[in-house]
C-alpha cells in the first residue's frame, strides 16, 4: 500500500476548508441546527490553530539549526553499539588497543584525557578512516594532524611525536610508515 504524503501548505489548506465546507452544508441545509453543529466545530477549530501554530514553530526551528553550523563529531560505541565517548575528531590524538579495550587519547579544554572502551581496534577502523585516522601500528591509530615529526631511532624503530608535551612517541611500523609519512 503507497503512502500519501502532502506538503505543509496542503495539509494547511485542507484544514482550513473543512470547517467552511461544513458551515455551508449546515446553512443550506439545516440552518435551525447551527447552534448545535458549532458545538462539534469548536474543538475542531482549536486542534486546527494548535496544528498551524505548531508547524510554524516547527519551520522556524528548522531554520534556525540549517543557519547555526554544527560542530562534526565523533561518537565511539562499545562493544553493545552504546555510545561512550563523542568528541570532535580533530580533538582525538590516538588509539592505542589494549586487549579487549581501547584507550582514546584526546584533548578537553586543553588537557589530554584518556578514555578507556569495550570495544575492538577492528570495530572502530571504520570510524578512524572515516575521520581521518591513519593506522601506524597494530595496536595504534594516530591523527595527523597533530604529529609534529617522524623520529627514527637506531635499530630502525620510528616513532610519531605528537604535538602535546608529556606524551610517549606512538610506534610506527614498517607496514605503515610510508601512508603516515604521506599525510604529514
């Protein structure tokens, strides 16, 4: 069965001509009985300006989130698809896995936080690449944005310096060096 969907103006006009038609059915036909049929259009006519007033709020709401950007964010969920943690994905420094968490590192008001998740590094590869996230590690995935240099050690080890004082050098691996070292 197909749906019938009607604009705004329509289901406003609609509700506007009802209550005439009604009034002119009442006033050719039984025009004693007037009293009696404006006790049934009473209620009708208030549902009717609740309606209108209604989808007038309702539009002018909707103006004014289209004109207010929104600020994009990430939100991570858990293991049971609840989310945890949303923050703006340029506020996120990295992902470090541990076992059966994960540990997202991110600046609030300046400070680094950590938060620790139930969930998988296989569960949030898509939301990392969405948003930007290059894998540098099996354990690590790191934003960009905030490496400041690639700092390779002797043995061949390489760590990404972040931006942040205080925080370790993330591991690079081989595997990966050469897209992180790409989008620096």
């Amino acid at each position: 069965m197909s749906k019938m969907i009607f604009s705004r103006g329509a289901q406003l006009l609609f509700l506007a001509v009802c209550p005439i038609l009604f009034l002119v059915f009442v006033l050719v036909y039984e025009p004693l009985r007037l009293q009696e049929c404006l006790l049934f259009l009473v209620p009708y006519l208030i549902v009717t300006i609740i309606y209108v007033l209604a989808s007038f709020k309702a539009r002018s709401g909707k103006e004014v989130v289209e004109e207010a950007p929104k600020a994009e964010t990430i939100s991570f969920l858990d293991i049971y698809q609840r989310p945890k943690l949303t923050v703006a994905p340029s506020d996120v420094l990295f992902i470090e896995a541990r076992e059966n968490y994960v540990d997202i590192h991110y600046l609030d008001d300046g400070k680094v936080n950590k938060y620790e998740l139930r969930a998988t590094m296989s569960s949030l590869g898509k939301i990392a690449s969405d948003n930007g996230f290059i894998r540098c590690q099996r354990s690590f995935y790191i934003n960009p944005e905030h490496v400041t240099l690639l700092r390779k050690e002797s043995g061949g080890l390489v760590f990404a310096e972040l931006d942040e004082s205080g925080l370790p050098g993330i591991p690079v691996s081989r595997k990966y060096y050469e897209e992180l070292s790409k989008s620096i």
